[in-house]
C-alpha cells in the first residue's frame, strides 16, 4: 500500500475512535404514542394536501411568534409531522404534544429553556394509563402559564 493511502486510512480511523464523530442521542428520533381515545382526524394526517395540527383535546393559544418555554427540566422529542411531545421526570405520569412551533428544539432542556416559537402553538395533555396508553386530559393553568412565561 502507497504511504499517503495508509496516511489516509490511519487519519480516518484515529477519527473515528477520537469521538470526532457526532454524539449520537440515546432518545429516539421519532416517540409514537397510544392515545387511548380515538378519533377519525390526528394531528399529523393530511386533508386535501393540508396538515392537520391540531384536533380534539387539544387547546389553540396564538402566539404571535412569541416562545414556548420547557415547564420543567426534561426531554423534547419528535412525535407526528408537526407535533413534538415533552417529557419529563417531574412529572412522569404526563406528556405535553405540542403542535405547530417552528424549528422546536430537540433533545434535553432546562427549566425556562426556549423550546420553539410560533404564530400558534396546539397543547395536548395527556395522561399514562395503568394498560400504557396515553389519554388526554384538559391542561392544569398553571403549567400552560409555564409554557408561555420563562420561569
């Protein structure tokens, strides 16, 4: 073998054992969930080439562009086109879908970290089952005025 191709080949495996490679986040890329309630119409389905972003139990708040906070120290993940779920080990029964935020943030965030911005954002709450779906439930105040005011 040619020196400069052995150079080469020993550059490229030093590289890739030197972690210079990206980090590789342990968190899916994509989370499904079961919702426990159906319904014909879902966040991420498609009506005459347009997406819907919201859908029963969901709550519609205009944001003008303003920003979605993280309520808590946790995890954002993609979930349907459009939509992101929120988790976090504060409040472990419960994720929030959030819909319509553009370029949200993915991965772990901080308490008051910016999570995406908007002209809307759609809220779902939903709730861990004891058979491990997820169903929705109206959102407490409280944590929406977490969502909208960094704390």
């Amino acid at each position: 073998m040619k020196p400069i191709v052995m150079v080469i080949c020993g550059v490229v495996l030093l590289l890739s054992q030197t972690g210079c490679a990206p980090e590789r986040s342990s968190l899916p890329l994509t989370r499904m969930i079961q919702i426990q309630q159906t319904w014909q119409l879902q966040p991420g389905d498609a009506i005459a080439n347009h997406s819907v972003v919201a859908g029963l139990g969901d709550i519609s708040i205009r944001l003008n562009g303003d920003s979605v906070y993280a309520p808590f120290d946790g995890q954002v993940q993609q979930n349907v086109a459009g939509c992101i779920l929120f988790s976090s080990p504060d409040v472990p029964a419960y994720l929030f879908r959030l819909c319509g935020l553009k370029q949200p943030k993915l991965g772990t965030v901080q308490q008051g970290e910016t999570i995406g911005s908007g002209d809307y954002v759609h809220i779902a709450t939903l709730r861990k089952q004891p058979e491990g779906t997820w169903a929705m439930v109206e959102p407490a105040k409280d944590i929406l005025e977490k969502l909208l005011n960094r704390q």
